[in-house]
C-alpha cells in the first residue's frame, strides 16, 4: 500500500510498507528521494541516467502503440498490394520501435536492480513490474505480425495473386 507522507529511513525493516510516489504525469521523482538516494551510496549520475531513460520510454511507448494500431488499420485492406506494402513498412517500422521500447525497458531494470543492491544504508529494492513483459511479449507479436505481412506482400504461403 502506498503512503504518500512516508519519509524513508535509514531504519527501514524487511516488512515496512516502504515509500512510493502516487499516479502523476511522467517520471517526476522529489528532490527529497533523490537525497537519501544519494545519501545510501547511489551515483547521482546512474540516477540521472535512468531517469533520462525513463523519460524517452515515456515518449517511446505512445510512439510504438500508434505505429501498431496505424499497422493494424492497413492490415485490414490487404487485398490491394500497395495498401499490403505500405502495412509491411508500418509493421518494420514498428517492430523496430517495439524491439527498441522493450530493450530499453530491460535495461532500465536490470541497471536499476543491479545499483540498488549496491546500497548499504536504507531498504531500497526494484521490482520487475508487468511493464517489461508487456512490452517484450508486444515486441516478439510485433514480430510475428512483420514476417506474416511479409509473406502477404510477396505472395507466399499460399497466397496467391
């Protein structure tokens, strides 16, 4: 459960329900946070560099999810080839930012986790959320959907002209 007004401690046990930072718009941490952070032992630019990734994930999730439905509005009208070539740009396209989406989302984590383990005062821990799987699992459909665009466009599989 989150409690907003909790400050973090030094003196944090196992089974304290720790500290968290309730729904916003984008990844605003408080400068308070960011102190005890520092104060545990993180390098104030590992933080900023995850942040920094945190605000482009930010940008690249919208962008992903828009290539994907404009794909899936062109998969609709693949009797026409040039609608069918046009689908198979989206799909690369897409399949690109998605790949891309989820390896900065694996990285994020696990240079997050590997650094928070590294702090000696405090109980700080990261947490694998549903985030990254969605996001690998929406990559490798992604892919799926590119290789089956593209034996549409070229005639394979049974299709025929």
């Amino acid at each position: 459960m989150c409690q907003a007004n909790f400050t973090p401690s030094a003196f944090d046990g196992p089974n304290d329900s720790g500290f968290c930072i309730g729904p916003q718009l984008g990844y605003n941490i408080p400068q308070d946070v960011l102190n005890q952070v520092s104060k545990a032992g993180a390098n104030p630019d590992t933080v900023g560099m995850i942040l920094h990734a945190l605000i482009v994930l930010l940008v690249l999730h919208p962008v992903a999810a828009i290539l994907a439905f404009i794909t899936f509005i062109n998969s609709l009208f693949l009797g026409r080839r040039a609608v069918a070539i046009f689908a198979l740009i989206f799909s690369v396209l897409t399949t690109l930012v998605s790949t891309l989406t989820a390896a900065i989302n694996l990285a994020v984590a696990i240079i997050a986790e590997d650094h928070v383990k590294n702090l000696t005062i405090g109980n700080f821990n990261v947490t694998w959320g549903n985030g990254i799987w969605m996001a690998l699992v929406a990559a490798i459909l992604t892919w799926i959907a590119a290789v089956l665009l593209s034996a549409r466009a070229c005639y394979c599989c049974g299709v025929r002209r």
